[in-house]
C-alpha cells in the first residue's frame, strides 16, 4: 500500500500578510495614518504624503479609508529595536562654563 505524503512542490509560496493602515482626516483636518496594531503612523500636511509614508513602510500593505475622524493614538507600548553594543568608551564630562 502506497502512502499519501504530502508534496510541498505544489503548494504556492507563502506569503505574508500585507500591513493594514488607516487614513484619514482628525479634528484638525491634518491626515492621519495608522497601522492597525497601532505602532506605526503620523500626521501630514496632505494625504499624498500620507500615502508615500504608508508605501514608505511596507512592500505589501492595504489602506483603509476613515471616513469620520481619525486621532493619532499614540497609547499604543513602544516597539523596542533590540540594542545595537557599542565598544565601551569613556566620556569625559565638560564642565559647565559660567558667563558674568
């Protein structure tokens, strides 16, 4: 009896799933763009720019559009990048100079 093994040569590659942002206008008429995990955004003087920041950001991404008003939510934990080791240095501190 033959056994049925799956074959990953015909299975298309996977993909990833593309970044959701939102767009929109706040109560200020700036745009606003932010993703849907909330780490990513910003405000802009006009939507073109807000467009070139969301292409800017990822390869594969899918805007939506806010039709009422969109405040930047900033409440969101920050994203750390992990720390880049620096050879250790010694700093010298200046001293502060007074002026009369």
């Amino acid at each position: 009896m033959e056994s049925t093994a799956m074959n990953n040569d015909n299975e298309p590659p996977s993909c990833p799933r593309p970044a959701v942002f939102m767009i929109g206008q706040d109560s200020h008429g700036n745009w606003v763009v932010q993703d849907k995990a909330g780490i990513r955004g910003g405000l802009f003087v006009d939507r073109a720019e807000a467009l070139r920041y969301i292409r800017s950001e990822s390869a594969r991404y899918a805007v939506v559009t806010v039709t009422g008003c969109l405040e930047l939510d900033i409440s969101a934990p920050a994203v750390m990048a992990p720390a880049v080791m620096a050879p250790a240095r010694s700093f010298s501190v200046l001293a502060e100079r007074r002026v009369a």
